[in-house]
C-alpha cells in the first residue's frame, strides 16, 4: 500500500445512513465508486446508524434498514474479502473520540455548516445531534486514519471541518491524524437529478417518492416514475444540461448504466420522441437494477447471514480504532486512568 504524502499509509473511509432505500444517485454517486475503488485501496465503510439518530426514527424500521442497507451494498458488489464493511454504532469509539473533539470545535465553527440550517429548518425543536454530527462524522473519519474520503460536492465542507479538527489536534497534542482529502465523485455521475425537479440533486429525504428511482423499486414502478418524469415541449431528444434539464438527465442516467457517451447515446436515439426515448431510458433501468433488487431480496432472507458480515466488519474496525483512541488518550493524558479503573473492572468480575 502506498504511503499518502504526509507519511500516513493511504486509507479511505466513507459511509451511509440506513434510511431509505439506495436510489441511482446515491449508487452512481457513491457505492458504484466504492465497488470500483476496493480492488486497489484500503477501503472502509460503515453503516452510519448513529447520524441516522440525528432525526426520529422508528427502532423496528431502523434495524430493519440496517440490515436492509448491508444487503443492498453486497448487492451492488461491495467485497468483505477486500473491504471492511461494520455498523458505527458498534464500534464505540466512534463517540468517544467525537466527544474529544468536540471539545476543540468551536460552535462558531459548527453554525457556518449549510446542511445544518437546511435540516433544522422545518423543525419546531431541534435536536443538539443534529448540530455537532459534523463533528460525530469528522471522528468517523479520524479515527481510521483515512487519508482521502470519497464525498460529493455537499459535503465539501463537512470534510474541511475534519481537516480542520485534525490540523487543531496536531498542534496541541503532536502529530496524531492524517488531514484527510476528498475524492470527488466522477464528472457527470455524481449528477444524478430528480426526476420531478431536475434543478435538485435526486434524493432520499425528499418526501415524493417519484422523484428518485430506487434499486428495489419493481419493472412497474420503474416505468411510471419515469413516464411521469420532467421534460418540456420538445420532442427531439438532446443533451443540454442548461437549457434542457429534464430530458438531459435522462440521457445521463441512461449514459451511466449503459457505459454509452452522451453524444453516442443522442445520435442512436435520433428520430425518437421524449415519449418513446422514456421507454427505452425505463428498460435500461429495468435491466441494470433487477439483478440487484433480486439480489437484496435474498440476502434479506438470511439475517444471520448479514448480522454475522457486520459483525467480522466490527471485529476489524474495532481492532483499528482502539489502536487510534489509545493514541489519543496517551497525548490527552487520560490513558492511565483508563487503564486502572480497566484493571480494576476485571478483577471485580473475576
């Protein structure tokens, strides 16, 4: 593996939230770039259910989706034999070291970050989770010592905070973390828009379900959502992101499942009307997101099955980030207290 320019053994990290099912975005924008990076990095991954918290959710459907989303991301062909895929909330330390620095992160700091105003706006009471999980993510990150972190351009930002954080650690207690750096998503496939607002990036949290396609939506479901799709009154199909939002980002999603240019894809369709260009967009997506569903379908047959994957990812992530923490006590000076009230632990229970 090689070594990252600062010194640090190059790692990525990246991770998701358990809600709501993956849609071609979140695929062509994230897992897809995952699948493709794991044959030659040092890939980690986790299913965030803690970020998940930062909103109510319902405890049965969020197990659920736990398991839900492992199986999606095996699916989608994520490989435990060459990645570590582990649930956050079972790795401690996650929240340990979040609470570390969150002692040197300013609320200044937290109160420039957009996603924060964009979440808590519609809400009456908000949550103090929702304002620090900058900082919750930023531990996620450190505490593998990742080097570069897969990202969209939203989350530019909350990514800079880490680097902030880590440059704030390394001053005061010595060298101890990697400034991470981002790995933009590909041109064009981190662009995925909604299906019923192309102006918006397609998205999970948006409350009509008919502007994303999901990998476990049905061939029927699939078809209307994209008949009802956003064009305008032009019938020739072309690929003009600006002037024509709606049909270009039907061109994009069809160039990014078929492996075609935008340009082959425009003179292959030529004569075709938006009508008829829909239907052919919709079989594409039938073809390429069917496997996968069927696939989720039987992973989500054998629970065990997926617990157990989770679990050996736990094992693994847990190994490194007790190293790490035990670092960052020693340079905190909380290392020895820890290891004798430890010490004491176990005798009490011997």
């Amino acid at each position: 593996m090689k070594n990252s320019e600062s010194g640090f053994p190059r790692k990525l990290f990246s991770g998701i939230q358990p809600t709501g099912d993956v849609h071609l975005g979140n695929y062509l924008g994230a897992v897809k770039q995952w699948v493709d990076l794991q044959d030659n990095e040092h890939l980690i991954l986790s299913v965030v259910d803690l970020h998940a918290l930062t909103l109510p959710q319902d405890p049965k459907e969020l197990s659920e989706n736990i398991l839900k989303m492992t199986a999606t991301l095996l699916a989608c062909g994520i490989d435990i034999s060459k990645s570590i895929l582990f649930q956050q909330s079972q790795v401690y330390q996650h929240t340990e070291l979040a609470w570390n620095l969150s002692c040197i992160c300013t609320m200044a700091r937290l109160s420039h970050l957009p996603q924060f105003k964009e979440k808590s706006a519609a809400l009456k009471d908000v949550p103090l989770g929702l304002y620090i999980y900058p900082v919750l993510q930023a531990a996620d990150i450190l505490l593998y010592k990742a080097t570069h972190v897969p990202v969209g351009d939203d989350q530019l930002q909350h990514l800079e905070l880490s680097q902030d954080l880590a440059r704030m650690f390394n001053r005061r207690y010595g060298t101890t973390f990697p400034l991470p750096h981002a790995l933009v998503s590909g041109e064009g496939t981190a662009k995925i828009k909604s299906l019923r607002n192309p102006l918006k990036k397609m998205s999970k949290s948006d409350p009509d379900a008919k502007n994303r396609i999901c990998l476990t939506d049905t061939p029927d479901e699939i078809v209307k959502k994209i008949r009802k799709s956003v064009t305008d009154f032009t019938s020739k199909i072309t690929f003009e992101p600006e002037e024509r939002p709606g049909v270009s980002n039907l061109v994009m999603i069809h160039s990014s499942l078929s492996g075609k240019t935008t340009e082959d894809i425009v003179k292959e369709v030529e004569g075709l009307d938006t009508l008829q260009y829909k239907s052919l967009v919709a079989d594409c997506i039938i073809a390429f997101t069917s496997p996968i569903s069927q696939r989720i379908k039987e992973l989500m047959e054998d629970p065990d099955y997926l617990r157990n994957i989770l679990a050996v990812g736990t094992e693994k992530a847990t190994e490194i980030a007790a190293g790490t923490m035990e670092e960052v006590k020693s340079k905190l000076g909380i290392r020895l207290l820890s290891t004798v009230q430890d010490k004491f632990s176990r005798k009490r229970f011997l």
